[in-house]
C-alpha cells in the first residue's frame, strides 16, 4: 500500500469508529493534565493524605461512637457556667 499520512490515518481510523459503535467520549470539562515539579507534587500528595486520613478518623469516631451509642457534646471547661463565679464585682 501506499504510505498515508498521520491526517489521514486519523480520518480513516475516525470513520471506522463511527462505522462500528455509535459511543462518543464525554467532552473535557477540565484542562489537560500538566507537568509539576517533583517537589510540588510530593506536597500535593501528603496533602492529600493528611486530609485522607483526616476523614478516616473522623469516620471512625463517629461509626465507634454509634456503636456505642454515644451522644458526642461540646465541652467547655472554661465555658459561661465556670466563669460566673469568677467575676469579681466591686460591691463599692
């Protein structure tokens, strides 16, 4: 056969395709994937699973303490209930 070129590979390669499957890809909605430095990209991934982790944990608390059946409330311990009788009034 005679050589073709890359532009016409594609056409050809397009058509068959189309001839066989009537599947199209989605469209990008992002932009393409781009170099990083080494560095930024060991950041972004300890990033990343610190935040994992993160979530991991407090999936747990929160599966333990439904298992327990245990009502998480917010403690204060310096909250308005100790610090009323803290408060030093002049009676002057």
């Amino acid at each position: 056969g005679s050589p073709i070129t890359a532009e016409q590979r594609r056409l050809r390669d397009k058509k068959h395709l189309d001839d066989i499957t009537a599947a199209r890809l989605p469209p990008l909605h992002h932009s393409p994937a781009k170099l990083l430095p080494i560095e930024e990209s060991i950041a972004i991934q300890i990033q990343q699973k610190e935040a994992y982790e993160e979530m991991q944990a407090k999936l747990a608390a929160q599966k333990l303490a439904e298992r327990l059946n245990i009502k998480m409330v917010r403690f204060e311990p310096e909250g308005e209930a100790s610090m009323q009788y803290r408060e030093v009034r002049d009676e002057d």
